[in-house]
C-alpha cells in the first residue's frame, strides 16, 4: 500500500455506471447444432444448457460431472478429446456459490463447449475428471490451493503452485490483496 | 514397466551386490532447467524410475492481480507471462476483450499484430535452438542465434521502444503505426535471419552426436498427448495437426498461405524439428504480410477506459508454446471479475513424468529441453 493514502474500500465498485450491457450470446448453426446434440447425449441427466458468446455452456450437478465427462469424451457424437482449461469462478460474495468451469474442445468436429457446475462452500466437492483427461490433475491440485475446492479422487492430493505450509485460499474474493506495508 | 529387480529378487537369482534407488534434485536454480523449476528424480543406477516435477517458485498471482486491473493494465501483466514470446500474449488478452465487447480491429493493425506475433514466434523458436542445442552440449548454435535473435529485438524496439515486455497492443488495435523505413530494415533481417536459421539447421540438425541424444527419446503417442493436453509444436510432433491458426483462424491468418510442420514419432528429434520447420514457415508468413499491408487506420475508436458488457469469453491464439487461451468473466466493470490464463508451457510440463521415467539421468535435460517451458507461464 502506498504510504499516505487511506485504504481501499472493496466492497465499493470504482466508478459506478448506471446501465450494465450484457454481450449478446451468437451461436453459430455448428454450436446450435452442437446444443442440441448435448441435451440428447445428456438426456439422462439434469442439465441446463445455455450460451455465451459463441460457446455452449452447460450447466449440470456436481456429483454427475465425472459420469458426464466420460460420455462427453467417448461419444462418438461429441468426442470431446481434448481438455483445454479447467477453472474455479468464485461467487461466494453474491450467491455462495463456486462455479467450476470446463472448456472442452473436440478435434474431430471442431466443436467447443464450456461445462459448468456449481458447489457451496462447507463441502465444495465435485468428483475429478483426472481419470478422464490425464491433463487435468495439475489444474485440480491448483484450484484446490487457490480455491479450496475438493476435487474427489484426484491422483496426486500435494499442494502445486503454493508452498506447503501456505494457509489460506488466496483465489478467492475474500482474501486480501496488498494487505502489507512498505519493505 | 519391466519388474525391477529388488535386493530379494536378485538374492534368490544369486546376482551378487545390491543396488539402492538414489533421488537427485535437480533445480529449482539450475541453468538446465531454463528457470526457476525444480525436479526430483529417482534413478536406479542411470535410468530414470520416477520424477516428480515442483511448480510455482515464481508465482506472483498475476490471475488475481488481474481482477483489480483495468484492462489496459492487464497487457502489461500479460507481458510476463510467456516473457520470450510477450506480443503473443498480448495479443490473447486483447482478443478476448474485442471478442466481448464485439469490437473489430481496422484491417492494417490485424496486419501489424499478426507481423509481430510471427516475429515474436521466430525469436522463441531461435532462443529455443540454442538453448536446446546447449542441454544437449553442442555450445555454437546458442550464440549463432542469439545474433539472429538481437535481429528482430532490435525491430521490436524501434516499433514498441522496449526489447521485451512491449505493451504495444490496445483494445482495438496497437499503440501507434510502424516506423519509417520498417520495410527496409525488416527486409536486411529477414534474408539474414533465413541464412542463419539455414546455417544453424546445417550444424545441428545432421550432427551423428546430436541426432543420437535425441532421435527415439521420450516418444509420445498422438493419443496420449492429447490426453495430457499437450499443446503446440509438442502435439504437432506427435502427428496431430491441431494449430489455432488453421484450427480457428483468427487475425488474417486466411488470408496468408502456410504450412504446419507434423511430427510422425512424437520422439525429442520431431519436437526439435517441428520448431526449426516453424521458423521457416513463419518467415514465409512474415514475407506475405508484407506484401498485403496496406496504409489506413490502427485504431479504432474506444472509451479511454475499456469496459466491455457483462459476460464469459474464451479467447486463444497460437502461441510459440502451443495453445495459449485466455477465459474472462466480466460483470461490466473495468476491470475482469475473474480472470483465467490457459497457460501452454503448463499443460506440457505436466506430462515429464511419462516422458523421462524409463531413460536415462542425462535425457531427461533434453526431454525438459523439448518440453520448451517458460516458468513465467507456467506459475504465473
């Protein structure tokens, strides 16, 4: 913190701004398509599918999303082979709740997708897809250091980008940022 | 794996002495692994039997820092990131923003972004040369490319007045237009970085000693590549053609006719070669540009501070390390609620295990080498 000027207040947006735009989300007829192939595949499931921007972006209960994951990726209609973020949103603040977030991609029909789902905080617990995509494992050792979500029956439990004794979920909204004095 | 031997298993087949698994540190300060990043290896004599990769000694929480950024503060975190590839990486945030915010950027500015992206990948891609060539002992090619490589950092200066960490472009376009006689002086460099590039690929490419270390190293298959979620020349050198320029075409990239260079063994040598093809096709893209450029504008109009609407956007880019992608979540604020980077250099790191156990202590260097990992990235 800069000495001399009195402490941030975060709870306060910097500048306020009466009218807050939405993008508009613009599906392209291969991500339509896409969505409707989703809710067949996923038929069996509880599922709410949704798009932003150019992406389908698929809402589904956090004990199904290991289950749903494997189909995703065998289905030869979907075949999403490919991995390509896993991600922690934090809404504690506003709705408390954590949204974790997959980013799909399947080479074979160039299709993309994002999966989400949605865990509260005393037990934040989704089952992990590290035995679906071997990539994600350092993705879930990650989010649990930054976020504190329990990836259930993940390989490797170890700390990765924090040192080991680090306490705290620095991820998340509530933890502070830039709370030391001048060194 | 073959079934190790054990003292039991040896003492009933009578071999006499004994041998002891020995774990090697290797790092987190060690110049063979090209930062602050550190390994622990078993090892059963010389061969490798299981490494254990340690992450995040230069973590700075750039992804946090973000949210309390404006977007225009963000390029220059974007900046130390991938620190030898910096325009790469900001072109993924610029990108991501305009895809947000529905923003099209004046057609000479795509030209200029996707110039200096292609020269940033030729620089990476020389840097990568050299310092794979020194892991594998061959000390020459390192200093040839650094010439080559001062080249175009000298280009990069006289376009955004910094060598690295250029914060050149913005929201809607790049900060100002190119110098005077750019042309001129990018033409000089090219024709002097092709030889270059040509001499290097004639010193090492075909060396006895240099293919030996690296030809039949560490192969990984197609599948199983995809499945760590490799990305870039280490999944091209597997024999899968998935590059963002061709796969998504963003930028023009339409408009310029390249080639992307396949492995078929997935082994150290293809995941060399695929780079130093690369060059070579990025230099062709380089020419072209600049046949296509035209004057007119290269920017367009923005708020002097961008705020983009509410929503989610996932934005990447080809980057010399592979795909590198950028997921936003906005709530209409200036600065991200939630920002993500897909970083490439992470996603290949994770798969050293598999590739290292089972070689020998000194392949795993050239493996690392391979990898080409940027530990700016890879912590953040």
């Amino acid at each position: 913190m800069i000495a001399g000027l009195p402490p941030k207040d975060k709870n306060v947006p910097r500048r306020r701004h009466p009218v807050i735009e939405s993008a508009p989300p613009r599906l392209t007829p291969v991500g339509e398509a896409l969505a409707k192939q989703i809710s067949d595949v996923l038929s069996d499931f509880d599922v709410s599918i949704t798009a932003e921007l150019d992406e389908v972006c698929c809402l589904v209960r956090a004990p199904d999303v290991e289950r749903i994951c494997r189909l995703l990726k065998e289905g030869p209609l979907t075949s999403m082979k490919y991995m390509r973020l896993l991600t922690v949103v934090d809404y504690l603040e506003d709705e408390a709740e954590l949204e974790v977030v997959y980013h799909l991609y399947s080479l074979e029909h160039h299709h993309k997708m994002m999966l989400k789902t949605r865990v509260s905080d005393p037990s934040p617990e989704v089952p992990s897809v590290a035995g679906v995509w071997r990539g994600a494992g350092w993705y879930e050792r990650e989010m649990h250091d930054l976020f504190g979500v329990f990836f259930q029956g993940t390989p490797d439990t170890r700390t990765l980008i924090l040192p080991d004794d680090f306490e705290g979920f620095p991820g998340r909204k509530n933890y502070p940022i830039n709370e030391y004095d001048e060194w | 794996m073959k079934q190790r031997d054990t003292l039991d298993t040896r003492a009933a087949k009578g071999v006499p002495g004994r041998t002891v698994d020995m774990m090697i540190n290797i790092g987190p300060q060690h110049p063979a692994t090209h930062g602050v990043f550190r390994m622990v290896l078993t090892v059963d004599g010389e061969r490798v039997i299981d490494a254990v990769p340690h992450i995040g000694y230069l973590h700075r929480g750039s992804e946090k820092l973000c949210e309390y950024e404006d977007y225009a503060q963000i390029i220059t975190l974007f900046d130390r990131l991938d620190y030898v590839a910096n325009f790469n990486n900001e072109l993924v945030l610029v990108m991501a923003v305009e895809k947000l915010m529905g923003l099209e950027v004046p057609e000479r500015a795509a030209y200029i972004r996707m110039l200096m992206c292609e020269l940033n990948r030729i620089t990476s891609h020389l840097l990568f040369i050299g310092t794979f060539a020194l892991d594998t002992g061959a000390i020459t090619p390192v200093l040839y490319n650094f010439r080559d490589r001062e080249r175009i950092q000298a280009l990069f200066e006289s376009v955004s007045g910094a060598r690295m960490m250029h914060n050149y472009f913005r929201v809607g376009g790049v900060k100002e237009d190119l110098p005077d006689q750019f042309n001129e002086r990018l033409e000089s460099a090219l024709s002097e970085i092709e030889d270059g590039v040509d001499e290097v690929d004639r010193l090492l490419s075909t060396n006895e000693i240099f293919l030996e270390r690296t030809k039949g190293v560490a192969r990984i298959d197609g599948v199983s590549a995809l499945d760590w979620g490799l990305s870039g020349p280490c999944l091209r050198a597997s024999g899968v053609p998935y590059d963002v320029r061709t796969e998504e075409p963003y930028l023009l990239y339409e408009r310029v006719d390249f080639g992307v260079p396949v492995g078929s063994q997935g082994d150290c040598w293809d995941r060399y070669y695929t780079r130093v093809l690369e060059v070579k096709e990025s230099i062709r893209i380089v020419r072209q540009i600049m046949c296509q450029m035209a004057p007119g504008e290269v920017q367009t109009k923005t708020r002097r501070i961008v705020r983009p609407p509410q929503g989610e956007v996932y934005a990447h880019a080809e980057n010399p390390r592979g795909d590198f992608g950028v997921y936003i979540v906005s709530k209409g604020n200036d600065s991200p609620y939630r920002l993500k980077v897909r970083p490439p250099s992470y996603c290949n790191l994770q798969a050293l295990p598999q590739l290292v156990v089972g070689h020998y202590l000194a392949d795993a260097i050239v493996v690392l080498g391979t990898l080409d990992i940027v530990l700016g990235e890879v912590d953040r």
